[in-house]
C-alpha cells in the first residue's frame, strides 16, 4: 500500500513504497485521488486536515470522541464559517465508549 508524507522537513523517507508530498499538498492529494479509487486515509494532522478541508478534498469524515475531557487543545476545523453539509453514514459506540461516527459529503 503506497504511504504519502506531507512534510516540510523530511526529504527522504525509510518507509517501503513511500513518498513525500510536494509543497502544493491541495494538488498533490488531489493527483492521488484522481489516480486511485482505492480509499485514502489521514492520520494524526490537524493541519494537513485544515488544508484538505479547506479545499474541498475530503469525501468522507470517520470520527472519534474519546469520553475523556482535557480542556483546551486545537481546532480540528477552521473559523472560516463555510457550510458543508455532511450525510451521516452510520454511528457506533465501542467497549471503552469511544463514539466512532462517519459522515460523509451531501450536496444539501
């Protein structure tokens, strides 16, 4: 499986079938998913996700609430107060009581 790495600091990467994205990381991840309809996952960047967000480039959202509360921290989505209606997919709660919820784009 083809692993992208959205960095300003990494050059070269150790991981098998790995690649750093360019600076233009809105045309980067748009070429990806215009070469592949196999399903492209981020993880661990609310910055990355910011970008992605605020160029359109997010089909699908799967998220997590962890039933902890730890009081202040960064914004997933930006203040930039653009709608964008979202479908739910379906909800779930796991053994730990974590709410894992997906949604996905609509055009309402």
């Amino acid at each position: 499986m083809p692993k992208y790495v959205a960095s300003t600091t990494l050059s070269d990467l150790t991981w098998a079938n790995s690649r750093v994205l360019g600076a233009d990381i809105a045309a980067e991840v748009t070429g990806v998913k215009n070469r592949s309809d196999a399903e492209t996952v981020v993880l661990g960047s609310g910055g990355l996700m910011r970008t992605l967000v605020g160029h359109d480039l997010i089909d699908e959202y799967r998220l997590l609430v962890f039933p902890l509360l730890l009081g202040g921290g960064k914004r997933l989505f930006a203040d930039d107060a653009t709608r964008r209606p979202l479908t739910l997919v379906s909800t779930t709660t796991s053994t730990t009581g974590v709410s894992i919820t997906t949604y996905r784009r609509s055009d309402g």
